[in-house]
C-alpha cells in the first residue's frame, strides 16, 4: 500500500469530508501482481491503447479496409483511390464495481494484518481482472450490462482447428491480417490449455523460445511470425472457451487496432453511507472498449486436445 492510500485511510478515520474517490496507485511488485489477473488488459496498456477521458459518452470511430498505394510515372495523374470509411460508434461508459465491508472491531483489534488494506488490494485485482475479462468475453447485452468483446466482432478473422492448434493454422492467420489486410499483430492471447501445445510445437522449431518485457519486467514467450517479427505471447485464464471447457481459442491482436477508453480508472470510493460500525467502501472503474479494426485480429476456436485416429483408420 502506498502513501497516497495510507493517507486516504487515515483521513476516513479522522476526518468528516474525504474525497469521493481516489485513483489507486501501487508500487512495481504490487502492479507485477495486477500483470498476472490481468494480462490482457496490462499489455494493451503497456503498448499505449488505454486512454482518460472526460465524457460517459464516448465515440470510437472503426475503419473498414481500403486501397493501397501505388508507384505513378513522373507526370501521370493522382491514381483513383476510395476514402477510407470510418463509422463513428457512440457507447456509454460501463460502471464495474466491487464493495468492501470491514467491521471496525475486526480492523481495530487485528495487530498484524491490516484486513482494510488487504481488501482494498483483492478488490483492485478483481476489477482489473473483470474488465480484462469482458475485454476477450464481454456480450454487450443490457442484461450483461459491459461492453462487448473485442475478439467478438463480426468483422474479426475467424478459423475452427477442430483438433489442437498447428503451427499451419497460426501462420495462416498471421498471413490473411498481415498481407491481404494489412495488419501488423503484436499480440497473442490464449490460455493455458493452448500455451502448452504452442510449447510443443516450439521444441523441434525453436519459434516460441525468446522472451520479451511487456512491462513491469513481466517476461513472455514469443512467437516467429511469417513476417519474421517475435509475437509476444499472453496467457491469460479469462479467454472464452465452450463446450464445457472442451474447446479452447487463440486470439491474434493488432494491439494499434484496441481502444481502451476511461471515464475513472480503479478507485477507492470512499464515502459510502453507513449505518453500521464498519468500513464501507469500493473499488470502481468507469470503463469501455471497442476494436476500432477488428479486420487486422484474428480468432482460432475450436481448439481441443490432439484428435486420436479412430481404430481402423488409416490406410491398409
């Protein structure tokens, strides 16, 4: 717990006016922690793809696909192009919230935990670890109430395995976002089930061995892209799998294609009303997101455990 929060504590006990929220700021092993309830969320920020903002309502503004430039002789005409489309997209930010309650007799009479700051702390985990969730699952329904997936959108580059992924089945999604619409990915999100096939396809190939820093000195795995760039790979437990868990996925990111936008980053609400003897606070965020190009990521679903040939199969 850093000073800032240690001083907000103390002006809740001391004090009748606090402030209604503060922005929760921890040290680096603190934040090394957040990495790991949230990795998603941490690399886009990392890369630059979180933003503040002042408004509830906010305009993202996504780009379909269009021409690419041309070599013309010295006094020949400007070639015909098409204006790029932007559609303006407005969304209201979505309120994700996780409430405290401490007695103050549990607070007051513990000498070697400090149950309020503990609770702070979860709470701050979860709420990072919500959104980072609805980042790769979120519906965008009203009975949902958060915002939709970036990796759910209609226009996002889709594949099934149907079997356990392939080193065929990465490179040929790498390819469709990179030459035919002019993507340049620099994240891998999967989980745990599927980082361990990618380890064995790395063995003979060597092609998921080096590590990169995605901040905080939080080292990943990487992955040789067709186009010789090192991918960073990020194993996170929130990406969506079905049938029961059976099948798993792995989502290609152009991270420049990811807008994370912030009305209040996770806060301490503070002055809650109460009418008990205990603590009663928050910890809330004023979020939402959208894949402004969902043409430059890609899907592989469907991803299970290696398909054994059935007895018989196979040539005689």
């Amino acid at each position: 717990m850093n000073n800032n929060m240690e001083q907000l504590r103390k002006a809740v006990e001391s004090t009748d006016y606090v402030a209604d929220a503060m922005a929760i700021t921890y040290d680096d092993e603190i934040m090394m922690k957040t990495f790991q309830y949230s990795p998603f969320l941490q690399a886009l920020e990392n890369k630059g793809r979180c933003y503040d903002v002042d408004t509830a309502n906010v305009a993202f503004f996504k780009e379909a696909p269009t021409n690419a430039a041309s070599f013309i002789n010295e006094t020949e005409n400007i070639p015909d192009f098409a204006v790029t489309t932007y559609t303006e997209v407005a969304q209201r930010m979505k309120t994700v919230a996780e409430g405290i309650t401490i007695s103050r007799m549990a607070q007051m009479g513990t000498d070697k935990t400090d149950l309020l700051e503990r609770e702070i702390q979860r709470a701050y985990f979860q709420v990072n670890s919500l959104i980072d969730e609805t980042l790769l699952t979120g519906t965008g329904t009203t009975a949902a109430k958060n915002f939709k997936a970036v990796i759910a959108d209609s226009a996002v580059n889709t594949a099934s395995a149907n079997d356990a992924i392939t080193e065929d089945a990465i490179d040929d999604m790498l390819s469709t976002i990179i030459d035919n619409n002019g993507g340049r990915p620099d994240l891998i999100v999967t989980d745990n089930f599927v980082a361990k096939q990618l380890k064995k396809i790395a063995a003979p190939y060597r092609r998921y061995n080096d590590q990169v820093d995605i901040g905080l000195g939080f080292r990943v795995s990487t992955y040789e892209s067709p186009d010789g760039s090192a991918i960073p790979i990020v194993v996170d437990k929130n990406m969506p799998t079905a049938n029961s868990g059976a099948k798993h996925s792995l989502a290609i990111i152009d991270s420049a294609a990811i807008e994370v936008k912030y009305l209040m980053r996770p806060s301490l609400i503070s002055d809650l009303p109460a009418s008990n003897l205990a603590y009663n606070q928050c910890v809330a965020s004023f979020v939402t997101a959208m894949n402004v190009a969902p043409h430059k990521c890609g899907v592989i679903d469907s991803i299970t455990a290696p398909v054994t040939a059935t007895a018989g199969s196979g040539s005689s």
